[in-house]
C-alpha cells in the first residue's frame, strides 16, 4: 500500500496548482490531507503486526516451556 500512497502523492505533487480552482485546490488538499492519514494508518497498521508477533512468539514459547 505505501508504494500506492507515495505514487499517488507524487503525481498530486505534479499538478500545476495555480492553473486550479479555488474548489479543485480545495480537493487536492483534501486528497493530499486524505492520502497523509491513510499513510499513518498504514504504519500503525505495521506496528500492530510486529506487537502481535510478539506476543504470540512469547505464548507459543511460554506454551512449549510449560511443557517442558
């Protein structure tokens, strides 16, 4: 997804603003604005993942210690 999030801001980044309207200006910021919170959804995203490996790494080894 983050390199479908940087693309896209790229190519935002490519458009002539001045030659926009008021309202397309508006939109652009909303989609830039729209594309910098689903770029921070995607690292939180990531750090669950690695809490949640931990934590089942740590359950499976307290399970096979308890075995033990």
């Amino acid at each position: 997804m983050a390199d479908t999030i940087a693309e896209t801001v790229d190519l935002l980044y490519t458009i002539d603003q001045e030659k926009l309207s008021v309202d397309q200006q508006i939109a652009l910021s909303t989609a830039l604005a729209t594309l910098a919170q689903a770029e921070r959804l995607d690292q939180i995203n990531e750090r669950l993942r690695s809490i949640q490996q931990l934590l089942t790494n740590a359950t499976h080894r307290s399970t096979v210690d308890g075995i033990r």
